[in-house]
C-alpha cells in the first residue's frame, strides 16, 4: 500500500503536513478529509509536486476553488475608508455563517472574496486567502490592516484560533459589532433632526439678512429722512450690510471656526475637554455617556469571552472606547489589576461608572461570571441608550423651534420698531 505526503489546512487555516497510508489517492483525500483537513497538495514522493484536483482547477472556476477569483489583482487607488462598518460587520457576520455551516476558513474567504462588490475590500480578502494559503494564521493576516481591522478584532480572532474555536468568536465578534452600529445608528439618528433645523435656520437667517433687511432700510431712509434709528434695528442693519456685501468672508469665517474646531478636538487638550463636556453637559451628555458604558461592558466581556487575557483585555478597551476620561479610568483600573487588584473595587474609585455597573461587576467577579454579567450589563445599557434617545429627540425638537423662533422674532421686531414710530408721526 503506498504511502502519500500531504500538505493540508485545518479549519483554523493552519497549515499541516503528514503521512497516510492508502490504496489510492482519492482514498488518502477521503482520509484525510474526515480529520476536517482540507488537502491542498499530495502525491507519494515527499515535497512532491502533484497537487489535488481542486488546487489544480483553472482560475475562476469552480466554487470552492483554491485559485484566487479572478478580480482585483492590482492594489485599487481609494480615497477615504476602504470599508464601513456596515460592511465589516456583514463581512464578519457571513464568515462566521460559512464557517459554522462546515466550510473551511481558506474555501470561506474564497467565496466571500468572489462575492464581493466593492473592489478595494476585494482585494483585502484576497490578500487574507493568500495569507492563510501560505500556511499563516488569520489572525496575521488581519494584522497586516491595521486601518480596517482594529486591536479588538485581530486579538479576538487570534485567541479563537488558539482555543480552537474559531467559529464561536466569529460568531461573538459578529454579534458585538452588530449591536455597536445599532448603537452608533441610534445616536446619528438623533442627531439628524437637531442638524437639519439648524441648517433651516442659517439659511433663512442668510435669507433675511441678504434679501429682506436691505429693503427695509430703503423705506427707512425715504420715510425717516435719516432720523436715527433704534439701536436693535440699526444693529440688524449693520449685520445686514455686513453679510450682503461681504459674503465669501462670513461662510470663510463659518469654515474656519469648524476647521478650528477640529484642530482643537485633535489636541491632547482639546479632546479631552470636549469629551469631558459630552459626558456632563446636559441633554447629550447622559446619552454619550450611556452608549459609552455600554461599548465598554460589551468589549470587555467579548475580549473576555473569547479568552483574551484581563490585561490584554483592559488594553484593547481603552484603545476602542473613544473617551479619553474613560481611558484614563481605565488605566487606573488596568493598573490596579496589574498589582493583583479586582476590577470592581479600582473602577468604582474613578467615580466615573455608576454604582450600578460597578456593583454589577463585582457580583461577576465574585461569582466567576465575569463576561456574562459585562454581557448583561451591556444589554440594560443598551435600553437605556433607546430610552436616551427618545428622550433626547423629544427635548431637543421644541428647544429648536423656540430658538429659531427667536432668532427670526429679533429681526421682525427690530424692523417693526421704525414702523410704529413712522406710523406715529402720520398720525
């Protein structure tokens, strides 16, 4: 009976090599496949070159061929993200679905590769079959980008694929993400209505003050005969003229103060009084703060859950959670564990986690259920976010109307005021 040399890929995507004794080479593959290998090279001489059938099929043909798709070969020229998070996250999502169905991690990429619309993320996931081809890990091919898939999702993958269980991280990992953009989707959306009245009301201030004012201060000075003015009205005037006859120098000023504002918010200073304000100013502040516990809780009990260690875990969640007062809690906290402290006790004195959560966590430590109640803990918050929202939406479309409201009211009252009195004279 002879014996056949195979070079194999395990349902990780890590490469294997062995020897199997079988009365033909389709009996060796059967073998082999049973071990859930997937044979990409065997022949009966050692580092022989006959390749199987399937790796030897034409490019682009077959579905579950080993050849690269054909598509995106050349690195594509993109200008900004190369995938959202929306696509990452059905990415992720149908790679855990192929997976658990069975298929290997190589074949999987494959037909995601093939299926793949968008060609700078094509070539992504043809890179990532190329990597795993070689005989690397997922997880090291991840690695090499940095700008798509962050710390949490590579350390995430690399601890299921040395727990064996690739699958279920894929699945939490999946799941994680899932509810993080529901919850940034939430927060856009309530976001939405307070941006599009302000829009509203710039350009009917503009308008007013382009269009409407200058015809009034005509009349003011046929009828007036250049009596002076009331002070609201003459200074409605003059931000009139101001605007009208220098334009492209108020939009310059609008732009700078946003570009300014993004400058400041990239500073070490800045940043951290902005975030300080987006957790305590009222009415955002409680529902940045909410969405802000609940990614933490959910990170960490995930990270947790999939067997990353504690420390490790601390750091990947102070890198993804946005907030640099939350960062700075969390490196006291990763501190005191580091010293062999608990979680519980360190987060509670940053006073920046409410008694609650603290509490809550404590309870999983004592109980071993730490990733469970994270879990939890991310779940309550996550109906608190909803509620937040509601509410929020509800405050903040009256708030609106009423300043828009006053806006337009100074102008109308100062334009009044010169009426009254020419109606006075007339009379």
């Amino acid at each position: 009976m002879p014996t056949y040399y195979y070079t194999a890929i395990d349902s990780s995507g890590k490469q294997k090599t062995g020897t199997i004794e079988a009365a033909s080479e389709n009996v060796a593959t059967s073998q082999i496949k049973e071990q859930r290998l997937f044979v990409t090279s065997i022949s009966t001489s050692k580092g022989g070159g006959k390749t199987t059938k399937k790796t030897a099929k034409k490019k682009g043909t077959g579905f579950f061929s080993l050849t690269p798709p054909e598509g995106t070969k050349k690195k594509p020229f993109v200008i900004g993200k190369v995938v959202n998070a929306k696509g990452l996250t059905i990415f992720t999502r149908q790679l855990a679905t192929l997976i658990q169905a069975g298929l290997p991690l190589l074949r999987s990429l494959e037909v995601l590769g093939r299926q793949e619309k968008n060609p700078a993320f094509k070539y992504v996931i043809e890179q990532l079959s190329e990597n795993v081809r070689s005989g690397n890990t997922f997880s090291d091919g991840l690695a090499q980008h940095p700008k798509i898939f962050d710390r949490l999702y590579v350390n995430m993958i690399r601890a299921g694929e040395a727990g064996g269980v690739l699958d279920v991280v894929l699945n939490r990992l999946s799941r994680f993400m899932e509810k993080s953009l529901a919850i940034k989707n939430k927060i856009k959306s309530a976001m939405v209505y307070p941006i599009i009245v302000l829009f509203v009301a710039f350009a009917i201030l503009t308008g007013l003050l382009i269009f409407v004012v200058p015809q009034f201060e005509e009349i003011f000075e046929d009828m007036l005969d250049g009596a002076e003015l009331p002070a609201l009205t003459q200074w409605v005037l003059n931000t009139s003229d101001f605007v009208k006859n220098n334009f492209l120098l108020t939009l310059g000023i609008f732009v700078a103060a946003f570009i300014a504002f993004k400058i400041v918010k990239k500073t070490e200073m800045g940043g951290r009084v902005l975030d300080l304000m987006l957790l305590h100013v009222p009415p955002v502040g409680d529902l940045f703060k909410k969405a802000a516990i609940a990614r933490f809780t959910r990170t960490f009990g995930t990270l947790l859950s999939s067997g990353v260690p504690i420390l490790q875990c601390l750091i990947i969640t102070r890198q993804t959670i946005g907030n640099a007062i939350l960062q700075d809690a969390i490196d006291k906290v990763h501190d005191r564990v580091k010293e062999g402290d608990s979680v519980a006790a360190p987060l509670e004195q940053t006073k920046v986690f409410p008694t609650m959560v603290t509490s809550m966590i404590d309870v999983g430590e004592e109980t071993g259920e730490l990733p469970e109640m994270l879990n939890r803990i991310a779940d309550t918050y996550d109906e608190e976010v909803d509620n937040a929202v509601a509410a929020l939406t509800s405050v903040i479309e009256p708030i609106m109307i009423v300043i828009l409201a006053v806006i337009v009211g100074i102008i109308v009252i100062a334009l009044f005021l010169p009426i009254i009195r020419i109606i006075e004279e007339l009379s």
